[in-house]
C-alpha cells in the first residue's frame, strides 16, 4: 500500500500552539516526519539588541507564557554575572520558591493536556482545577498570575510576609494530597494506561545521541538536571535537591517523572517557606553592563534552558541567544514519531511538553509608535459583509 | 556536580589539540570558552565526543561581529559549558557540519543558516527551519545591518 | 380516529417534534451531567439552567455558512445526513411506546422489528462513513475508515447480546419481549449483568463517545468524518446523534430493562425515566475513561465484548431449559 | 500498579453534589488578590519629568510630555508634565513605577481593560491648566475614562 501525508499543523486541535508536522503514513502507521517551524517567530533575540537591560528583563519573559520565569531567571543570572553583583540571600530563596512554583503549575498543566490528547478530559478538568491553586498563588506572591516580573538585577521585587507564607503551606499540602491521587489514578485507570504505557518509547542510547533534555530524557534513564549539574539560585548548595529519573522510557514513565518532581517541588518549597531567611531582597545594580559574555542556564519545566549573553559595556546587549528546552527536545520526538500509530501522534507531541513561543523567537515587528494599523469594529463588519456578498451566501 | 571539572577539560584540551585551539580560558566556574578556526572543528568535535565523553551540544549561537560571523558550540558535560568559538567569513562563510558526531545539532545548524547565512557543509537538510515561505534568499535577519524598518513590505511579492 | 392516531404517532409522539425536543433535553441532560462529573457548570445561560442551549446551538448551525469542499462529492455529501436522519426517526418509529399491545402487531410493531430497529441504527454509521468518503479530505477519510472498523467490532457483540432477551422472551418483537419482562420481573436479572453491560459499551461505541469517539477524536483527527462540515448538515449531524442516542436508550430499555408499560400518559414517563437512567450510566463511562486506539478497540470487541455476550446467551438458553 | 476499571467512580460521583469550581464571570464578580500588579496612575503634581519610565517601559506605552512651565510666587520655576498611558500596550509589569524618583507613579488594581477602539484605552493624566495668576496649584485632574 502506498503511503500518504498528513499535514498536522500549522492549525490542528492538538496543538496549542503553531506548528507544522508533515506525517508520512501508511495505513494508520507513521513512516516518516517532518517538521517546520517559525510560525511563532517574533524576533526576540534581535528585538533585544535594541532594548535596554531593563526592557529586556520583561521581554525574556514574553518569550514564553508557561516558563515565563525560567527564562527571566536565566537572563537574569547572566546580566548578574556579567555585573558582578551578589544577590541577598533571601532574594535567591525567594527566585528559588517562585521557580519551583511555576514548575508546579506547569507540570498539573502538563498533566492535563495528556489526559486531554488521549481523550480523558475529565482528568484534564481536575487537574487544570488544582491548578488554580497555584495560579491564585502566584498572583498573591507576584502580583500577576502569568507574568510574574519578580526578577530583576540584584533581586527581587517583592519581599514574602507571614500571611503569604501561611497560604503557601496550605496549598502545597493540598496539592501534594491531589498529586498523590492523580499519580495513582494516571497508574491504574485502564484506558489512559492503555494510550501511555509502551507509546512514545525513547531508549537511553537515543535520548543521549538526540540530545534529548528535561523530562523526557530522566524518563529514558539519563541524569541529566541543571539543578544538580550546574546549580544555581543555591540549589544543592543550601537548598536540598534529588534528581528524579525512571528507566521506562516512554510516556507512562514521563507521566511518573513529572509527577515524582511535584512532589520533589512541593519538598523544596516547604523546606524554602521553613528556613526563609531574614534580610535584604536586592542591591542597587547598574544600569550599564561592562562588557563579557556569559553562557547562562537553568533548568526549566520543560528541560535546560540556556542563553548566551555579549555585553559591549553600554546600556544595550550586543547578542542574546535563547534556547529553548523544546527545541532540543525536537529530533527526539521526530525520533518517536517513525513508527508509531497515528493516533499517538498528538500524546507523543504533547510528551515532551511542547512549546513553540519558546522554540521560535522571531516576525515583522512593527514599531509600535508608528502608524498602527487598527481594524476598528465597523471596518470589520463591512469586511466581513462584503467577503460574503461576493461569495452570494 | 561530580564527573569531570573545568580546569580538568581545559588542560585536556591543552595537551591532545596543541595548535589547533586558541584562547582556552575558564571565565565563570564551569564555563570554558576556547577558538577553533573553521577546518579544526570536526577534529575538537570529535576529540570531545570520543575522548571526553561529551556527547550533549545545547545549542549553536551564531553571532555577527561586524567584520565576520562566528558560531559559538555550546558542548555540555557533568554541568560544565565548554563553548567553541568558530569565526568565519560574512560571505559565504562555511564550517563543517558535526550532525554526524551529534544527531542532535542539526536543528541548530537550520536555525544559525538561516538567520546568518553561515553554510554548514555536510549537513544535506537546511531548509528554512524558522523563517516564514517567501523570505527572500540572501537577506539574514540576525546581522547588524539588517534592520526591521528597512525591510519594511519584505515578505509582498 | 385512527387516521388521527397515526398522523399523531408519526409526528408528535414518539413522532418528529418529541423526538427533536426530548434529543435536545437529552443532550442538555448529557452536557450538565457530564460537567457536573467534571466540577464545572455545564450550559447555564440559555432557559431554565441552559436547558435551551443545544436549541440555541442547533439554529446557530442552521444560520452558519455551509461550505462544500470543491473536490467533494457534493450529491453523496448532501446526501449523507439526511440518510441518517432519516434512518433514526423511523428507527424511533419502531420504538414500543405507545398504542402496543403484546398481542396486536401493526406496522410499526411486528415480528423482526428488533432486528429492523438494530439495522436502521447502523445506517448512522454507514453514513458517517460516506459522509467522510465524500469530502475528501485526509481527516475524514482516516475518520470514515475509523467509522467501519469501528462498526465491525461493536456490531457483533451487540446483536449477540441484543439475541438474549429475544431468546428470553421467545420473541423478535420488542413488545413482547417487553411484555415477557413485565410478566416475569425477576427475569430482569438474567440479562442484567452481562448483557446489558455489554450492549451498553456497543451502544456507546454505536453513538462515538468517549472511551470510543476514535472516529471522530478531535485531537488526532480534527473531526473525523465531519471536518469538512458546516452549516446546516452539521446540524443535521449534531441532531442525529442526539436522535440516535435517545433511540439506542430506548432500544436498551425496551429490551434489557422492561419496556414502557401502562399505555400513553406512565408509558411516557417510563421512557423518560428509563432512557434518562441510560444516559446516566453512558454518561459516566464517558466522564472516567480516555479514549482507546481503534486497534485496542477490536481487541476489545473481539477478546472481551464478544465472548461475554456468547456467555449471556448460553446461560439465557440454559435457563430456558430450567424455566417453566 | 493493578489496573482499576472506572478508577474514578467514587470522584466524578462525589463531585455530582459538590459546588462547582467555576463561577460566572463576569456576573458573578471574582475578586482578584489584594496586591495584583494593576494599571500605573500618574500624579501630574510630582512628575519632574526625568522620562525615566518612558526609557524602562519595555512595551512603549509610556509618553510624558511637558505641558507648561511658570514661575510661582515665590519665583521658583515650576514644570508640569502630562503622561500618556497607552493601555492596550501596557503589560502591566510595574517597572514605571519602580523607576519612578519621585513616586509619581503608582500601580492600581484595575486589570479589565477593553474598548471598541484603540483611542478609549489611550489614558492621558493631565495637570490642571496653567494657573493664570501665580497661585497656589491646584489639585490635579486625572482625566482617565472610568474604568
């Protein structure tokens, strides 16, 4: 029988966000894959030559909307490096807290868009509830539920109180309670073990040559963990940290990694919230970086994150290079996708955690002082009449 | 935090690749930086993947300094970032391609061909991976001279 | 009179218009449900508790733009829904609501109407598929092939599972087997417990539902065989799925739960009662499971639905032998 | 682990009879939490107009324009300056604020913005108009529409 090409992408229910997958299939078994992206390029890294250090802190956040802090972080620890400055100790607990906090949400979020790739949206809606918590959490620690702004040179912006430290404890204990279910529940609910377990199989040998990163390569038995590896905001140092793996290799064993490092978040957060210590939240940092370079990472929801960071001394950073845990973790899900059932297309996507803002950063931008173009509503609906009377519907 | 330190990787290099690195510095904890001129760079690649067990890149930063292009290899092992810095020529500059050493690079070779234009020889694919159908040949956004104003309507046919 | 009677049953009831208002309720009875399984609120704004909304929603379709795909068959494309359409309101028809006695057989109620009702519920599916068949589009056509895969496994576990209360009753006329029920309600239990779990399971893979809506599974293959619908033939697809699912609880409930006795007024409020209660438990299979893969699907069918209905039927004729 | 058919029976049934987590927004009002980072309010009478929140907006939504300029009675130099909030622009990240010498600037809780138009969501904090006689200032007019 011959084969015939699927276009998944760039619009395809499956995918949150744009990207374009070509599937060789034959009958309902894929043979080949391929892969296109861009379509969410902004032109972040070229957009930032052209900001200042501080502009920049709030658009390294826009690079993505899950991991909005991990890459904030990253940036942020490398500007610092290059200033030369030396966070407060509690400033660093406190960036620690919240970027186990949004590992937390990101996780429950990926939680539930597995259940709802494999049609279990039940799971999906349970999870994405207890989500909120963490959400709410968020927006009473930061101010904002997506975009926390909590970074900044030398610190942070906002300092925790008592109450705040209050309200934190009960969540984590509530979530750790759910985490616990979902985790028994995603083992032992036939249907969803039946889509997960043996879907998606990545062998060690393959994670390591595809320079697979994050939860997908600890679920195929490597130990790779930027916290452990090259730590940072005190991880190991101050603050306890155990890497999680398991050797299954496919999605049962991503659903499991995911869940273990919950509950390893939901540990360091309360060993944080415990042993906060008193002090200072930030130093004065300048507003001009001497010049340098400085490859900075850290280890987002998703896997590594990594920026490469040139100063040349004025207000501006001559190059900045975001990579993007997604990716790295691109050739991998290629990798899983020859062979295997189209129908496990979108969970063996949704696998790794997919995230396009991340992966691509660049479009047009126009200046937004400039002439605007704006469709105002009547513009609108004449186009659409117009459209329509052409077309005699 | 165990394995291999970064004053260990760097006499390494110092030792077995005389002649054909330059500037091998340690600038952070964890962080080397090291230049190789184009035509060395399968025999470090190799050296690094066969000798020191490197067998993660995190990615490619390709960088315009104004009078050349240079692609910086972000190699990563036991926590430590050795970078390798391989400048080349503006124009029609080209490196050799290590998607043979490291499966997983060949993205990042996309992606550094086609906002610098730097030609990776030995990687057969590198069809425009991040820029939109249409984007005119030869026009590379992440250079210095490329602005967003005057490219202004560059995608209308 | 009579004339008046029929006029009557083919159009009020269990004719047309109850038909189309009581599918609506049900898929509002379903979405609530199925919301309220899942913490959420379910259709709120339209009517008493939203209980307009799947109205709304339906002439919302009728008013859409409807678009032919250019390569479509378009003659097979029109046709497909309201083949379907038609098959479930006279499937409906067969129903025994109303004016049966066990003894009287007329024309919508006579020797065989279960297998006609069994048949013309499968027309749905064959219409899926042609519907998919004539788009062509990549989606619809791995949906319409889905759509007979998927027909192949739960078709035969049904009808063998469908086989034990005709067998029960001596009958295959659904309202003697009603009335055998009725006659001898202890017997219930006989096909209750693995019977009527299995007929329930095709009926849910008959309606596409979650663990089984793999030909339509939006997250694979966009909509399956109707990706390339809009306008009004979705509609016509959105309201025979719903018809379908109140006629596949009807059809349940006549044959594994007792039938509707007691003429037109407790006959009523017995199939509103018995289809509801149907709609209950499909509706919670639909909100605890995930969707399986069509190859887990007919190994499913085939290893475990199919078996259990052989075993239901052996111990039917068993009892036979033993029961005066 | 075993396999467990319907692993989640006893939840959806319990959450049958359970309030739901969602409410109905926007009729039923949600609160949002005390701190929210809401829309930055300028008061006309600090300003010194040091732009400096102009030059950190990172989203350009910030315009400060010089308005008038006289000399009080006590011959001191007195400048006044109006700032355009371009709401439809503003991420709402408070680093206007934070840049603020003077403390001009402070965030409120307002977060639902939406318009028809882009000039509804274009918020313009003036100074009262320049006093003809040199008098005491009076109390500025905010002249933001309501949220």
């Amino acid at each position: 029988m011959s084969t015939f090409t699927i276009p998944v992408g760039p619009q395809h229910p499956a995918l949150k966000e744009p990207t374009s997958f070509r599937l060789e299939v034959d009958g309902e078994v894929i043979v080949n894959a391929d892969l296109r992206l861009g379509y969410n390029h902004r032109g972040i890294e070229k957009l930032a030559e052209s900001r200042s250090y501080i502009q920049n802190l709030f658009l390294m956040e826009r690079i993505c909307g899950i991991c909005s802090n991990a890459h904030t972080a990253c940036f942020t620890h490398g500007v610092e490096k290059l200033m030369g400055i030396e966070v407060p100790k509690r400033a660093t607990y406190i960036r620690c807290l919240i970027g186990e906090l949004e590992r937390v949400h990101s996780h429950l979020l990926w939680l539930g868009v597995a259940g709802h790739e494999v049609g279990f949206d039940t799971f999906f809606m349970y999870t994405w509830r207890d989500r909120e918590t963490i959400m709410d959490l968020l927006e009473l620690l930061s101010g904002n539920r997506v975009h926390y702004c909590l970074y900044t040179y030398g610190g942070v912006r906002r300092d925790l109180d008592e109450g705040q430290i209050q309200k934190c404890l009960e969540a984590i204990a509530f979530l750790r309670e759910r985490t616990a279910y979902y985790l028994n529940l995603g083992a032992t609910e036939p249907t969803f073990v039946a889509r997960i377990a043996g879907v998606g199989k990545l062998p060690k040998e393959k994670a390591l040559e595809l320079c697979a990163v994050g939860p997908l390569a600890r679920a195929s038995g490597v130990a790779v963990d930027i916290r452990q590896d090259d730590p940072y905001v005190g991880f190991g140092e101050y603050i306890p940290f155990h890497i999680q793996t398991d050797e299954g290799g496919d999605l049962l064993a991503r659903v499991i990694v995911r869940a273990k490092e919950l509950m390893e978040s939901y540990n360091i957060c309360e060993y944080i919230l415990k042993n906060l210590p008193a002090g200072e939240v930030r130093v004065k940092a300048p507003r001009k970086v001497p010049e340098g370079e400085v490859v900075s990472r850290v280890e987002a929801q998703r896997g590594e994150d990594i920026h490469y960071i040139r100063s040349n001394g004025t207000e501006k950073p001559d190059r900045v290079k975001v990579r993007a845990p997604t990716l790295a973790n691109w050739p991998a899900t290629l990798y899983m996708l020859k062979g295997a059932y189209v129908a496990d297309t979108p969970i063996i996507m949704a696998g790794i955690d997919p995230c396009m803002s991340c992966t691509d950063r660049m479009v047009e931008i126009a200046d937004v002082r400039g002439d605007v173009k704006v469709w105002d509503w009547e513009t609108l609906r004449q186009y659409g009449m117009n459209f329509h009377g052409k077309r005699k519907v | 935090m165990s394995g291999i330190t970064a004053e260990e990787i760097k006499s390494s290099l110092e030792q077995n690749l005389h002649g054909k690195i330059e500037a091998v510095t340690v600038t952070a904890p964890r962080r080397i930086f090291l230049t190789v001129q184009p035509l060395d760079l399968p025999q470090v690649a190799r050296f690094l993947h066969d000798k020191l067990g490197v067998t993660h890149i995190s990615t490619i930063t390709g960088r315009d300094t104004g009078t050349n292009v240079e692609a910086l290899y972000h190699y990563s092992k036991d926590g430590n970032v050795v970078t390798v810095r391989v400048p080349t020529a503006r124009d029609n500059g080209s490196i050799p391609s290590i998607i043979s050493l490291f499966a997983g690079a060949a993205l990042y070779e996309r992606e550094v061909h086609d906002i610098l234009g730097v030609h990776f020889d030995g990687n057969g694919d590198l069809r425009p991976l991040v820029l939109p159908d249409g984007w005119p040949a030869g026009v590379y956004p992440l250079r210095k001279d490329w602005t967003y104003n005057q490219e202004d309507g560059v995608l209308k046919k | 009179m009579e004339a008046l009677k029929i006029f009557a049953y083919l159009l009020v009831y269990p004719g047309l218009l109850f038909l189309f208002f009581y599918s609506t309720l049900v898929q509002w009875a379903d979405r609530k449900l199925y919301a309220r399984f899942q913490n959420r609120m379910g259709p709120t704004y339209t009517g008493f508790c939203g209980m307009l909304q799947p109205i709304a929603d339906f002439i919302k379709l009728m008013a859409k733009e409807d678009i032919v795909p250019a390569a479509a068959d378009k003659g097979l494309f029109a046709l497909a829904p309201i083949l379907g359409l038609a098959s479930v309101f006279t499937a409906a028809l067969l129903l025994p609501v109303w004016h049966f006695s066990a003894n009287v057989q007329s024309v919508t109620s006579f020797q065989g109407d279960l297998i006609v009702i069994a048949y013309l519920l499968s027309v749905p599916s064959l219409a899926y598929f042609l519907a998919g068949w004539a788009s062509r589009s990549m989606f619809a056509a791995i949906g319409s092939v889905r759509v007979l895969t998927l027909l192949f496994s739960y078709e035969v576990p049904l009808f063998l599972a469908m086989l034990s209360p005709a067998v029960l009753a001596g009958s295959w006329r659904m309202a003697e087997i009603a009335a055998y029920y009725q006659q001898h309600p202890a017997h219930i239990l006989f096909t209750l417990f693995l019977g009527f779990p299995v007929a329930i399971t095709c009926l849910q893979a008959k309606l596409e539902r979650v663990p089984f809506d793999i030909p339509e599974a939006e997250t694979e293959i966009v909509g399956g065989a109707f990706t390339e619908y809009s306008g009004r033939k979705l509609a016509m697809f959105r309201l025979l799925i719903d018809v379908e699912m109140v006629v596949g609880a009807g059809f349940i409930a006549a044959i594994f739960l007792g039938g509707f006795p007691g003429g037109l007024v407790p006959g009523f409020v017995w199939f509103v009662l018995k289809t509801l209660a149907v709609i209950f438990v499909l509706c919670l299979i639909r909100a605890v499971t995930g969707r399986i893969r069509i190859e887990q699907m007919v190994n499913f069918s085939w290893r475990f639905l199919a078996p259990v209905a052989v075993i239901q039927l052996i111990i039917v004729i068993l009892m036979k032998g033993f029961l005066p | 682990m075993k396999l467990q058919l319907g692993a989640m029976v006893p939840e959806v049934m319990k959450h049958l009879f359970r309030r739901t987590a969602t409410i109905q927004v926007p009729f039923v009002p949600h609160p949002a939490p005390g701190n929210i980072r809401g829309t930055p309010v300028m008061d006309p009478l600090k300003c010194i107009g040091c732009k400096r929140c102009e030059m950190d907006c990172p989203a350009e939504a910030i315009e400060i324009k010089k308005e008038y300029e006289y000399k009080n009675e006590a011959g001191k130099l007195i400048r006044r300056f109006s700032m355009t909030l371009y709401v439809d622009r503003c991420t709402h990240c408070s680093q206007c604020a934070e840049s603020c010498p003077v403390d001009a600037i402070q965030m409120d809780q307002h977060y639902d913005h939406a318009a028809y138009t882009r000039e509804e969501l274009k918020f313009l904090y003036k100074p009262e108009p320049m006093p003809v006689v040199a008098a005491q200032p009076a109390a500025p007019v905010a002249d933001a529409p309501k949220a």
